[in-house]
C-alpha cells in the first residue's frame, strides 16, 4: 500500500505535541502521512490533503482496522502514533477491505453484525469505555460482558484503555473475581432453596405420622 506524504505529512523534526497518522479515503489504497494535534486539526487537514469537497461536511474519522468512530480528542490523545483513519464524507460508510489485498469490500453493517455475533469486535470496546467512563459500573456489567472482557487479549483492552498492560492485567483479575463471586452467590442461593425444601418436606412427613405434631 502506497504512503504520501500530503501537504500536512509529519517530518523528522516535527513540532512536539503534533500526532504522526496515516489518513486516507473510503475505499483507496494510497494513505498520506499528517501530524495533527488535536481531531478537530486532523478533520480540517482531511479536507485538503484527501481533496474532500467541504459541501460534504462534516467528515467523520473512523478507525481503518475495525471502523470505529473517532469523535473525541481524549480517544484520539490516546491512540498510539501512526494510527491508521479512514476519513468518510457525507453519506459514506466505512468498509473493510480484505487482507489478502483483493478488491473485495464489506459494508459496516455487515462487519459489525458478525463481530458482535461473537464478541470480539466493537461490542467488547463500548463495553471497555463504559468502564473507562466510570469503574464502578463493574456491578452493573452482565455476566457476559465480564467474560468478554476477560477474554479480550491483555494488551488490545490497555490499548483501548489508555493503561498499562500490568493495570489492565489487574483489572481483569478483578473482572475474573466479580464473576466468580457471582457464581458462588448463586450457588449459595440454589444450596439454600435446596435446604429449604427439605425442611418444608421433613415438616410435611412428620405431620403425617401419628401421635406427633409439627413444632
């Protein structure tokens, strides 16, 4: 895949605070080098560099990987260096090109139904910045949001957290204990309903025998 350098392409010597991404349009292979500072600088740059007629605006930055919208300077801050947009106009939608570099496209709709099907695709990271946003919502997570976190390979969750692989390694430690614990109450519960029966049972078999009357 070809790299351009566009008009806003990173250098060497490239001012401290400024982004390296790699940019390119819906649908094309050739992608162009822009060091931008913020995503509102990295939208405008967009419109230039990738020769954007602006009566298409607003563009929209998705993630080139897995079409994941960018729309906040947080999220963006925190993605590595030379992270790969896609930069979509009007009504564009994000595709998935194929990896073994043919021309075969799949529309976002359709990806994100066969991610979500089995969990590993963008469900998992709404679920991951739920928690970014508030840790104590851990409690109101399903069990299979739990599990799809522990799942996630340690060092795709941190990226998406903005943390360290051993904070990550933690969190999910802490994941796989609220999970065990909620099996373990659950068990607990069925032992006693279980518990329960019996008694009522016993109750109802010594009411039955003559000359005894229940306590």
């Amino acid at each position: 895949m070809e790299v351009t350098g566009g008009a806003g392409a990173p250098e060497s010597g490239e001012n401290q605070g400024l982004k390296p991404c790699l940019l390119r349009r819906n649908h094309s292979c050739e992608q162009y080098g822009v060091a931008a500072s913020c995503l509102e600088d990295l939208r405008s740059k967009a419109y230039d560099i990738l020769s954007i007629d602006k009566s298409l605006a607003p563009v929209t930055l998705v993630l080139a990987e897995d079409g994941t919208i960018v729309d906040d300077d947080d999220y963006f801050l925190c993605l590595p260096s030379n992270t790969k947009f896609v930069a979509l106009a009007g009504n564009e939608k994000w595709a998935y090109r194929n990896s073994d570099g043919g021309t075969a496209w799949i529309s976002q709709e359709s990806f994100d139904v066969d991610e979500t099907d089995d969990g590993a695709g963008p469900k998992w990271k709404n679920v991951a910045r739920q928690l970014k946003e508030d840790l104590s919502s851990i409690i109101l997570l399903s069990e299979e949001d739990l599990q799809m976190l522990i799942d996630v390979p340690c060092s795709d969750l941190a990226q998406e957290l903005c943390q360290s692989r051993v904070t990550v390694q933690g969190l999910q430690n802490t994941l796989q204990q609220v999970l065990d614990q909620r099996e373990e109450a659950r068990q607990s519960k069925q032992l006693l309903e279980l518990y329960l029966q019996a008694l009522e049972k016993e109750g109802r078999i010594l009411s039955q025998q003559p000359g005894r009357t229940p306590c």
